[in-house]
C-alpha cells in the first residue's frame, strides 16, 4: 500500500507531502488544489507506466505544469496581507512527483535543461 505522496512545483502545488492510509478524502474550497492534486496523481501514475511525455503533452507540456507563484513566500504573503503572486523565476523550475509504500517508492524529476553557451544551441 501507498503511504505516502509527494508533489512539488505543479500547478498550485507548490510543495505538498500527503501521508496516506485506506481510506482518503479530499474536500476544501473551490480554487485550493483539489484537480491538481488528482491531475499530479494521474501524471505519477503515467509516468511509473511509460507514458510521461504524451502526458504532458496533454497537459499543454512540461512548462504549463511548473508552479507559477513566488519562489518564496515570505510572512506578508502567509498572513494575507499581500497576494501570493509570482515574477521571474531566478533558479530552474523541477517538477517532482513521488510515492512510497511500505517496501517500494517511486520518485521522478523532470525539468528543462540549463541554457548552454554552447554554439550548438
């Protein structure tokens, strides 16, 4: 059995560390991660059966699945009194999804590469 899910940098999920047991419910507000949560679960599931890149590929690709808020949020944003919001991302962006049970696990990072100064850009 799964016992626990992790999901890092997709969509709204900026960093997300579910224990699991038999039974699970899902429930919150309109607008808190419940699709995404499900969304990253069928892409984990994809991707432990082959099929990673039509995924995304569904998905609008890898780009359209990163985390799009601030890289860090600070104290003002936790409190509400400014709006958790993004700007330029100054590190790479990695997607991360994994699983681990009791005798297994699973993980998977994916990413764009590092821009090269190469001439064979």
């Amino acid at each position: 059995m799964i016992k626990t899910l992790s999901i890092s940098n997709y969509r709204s999920l900026l960093n997300l560390v579910i224990p699991l047991s038999n039974l699970n419910v899902v429930a919150g507000a309109n607008a808190s991660g419940k699709s995404n949560l499900y969304k990253a679960l069928r892409l984990l599931a994809e991707t432990a059966q082959g099929g990673v890149v039509s995924a995304l590929a569904q998905e609008g690709g890898l780009g359209s699945t990163f985390w799009a808020g601030p890289e860090n949020i600070n104290k003002r944003m936790k409190s509400g009194e400014v709006p958790v919001q993004g700007g330029p991302m100054k590190n790479r962006a990695r997607l991360r999804l994994g699983f681990s049970g009791d005798d297994f696990g699973y993980s998977i990072s994916l990413g764009l590469p590092t821009p090269s100064l190469s001439a064979f850009r």
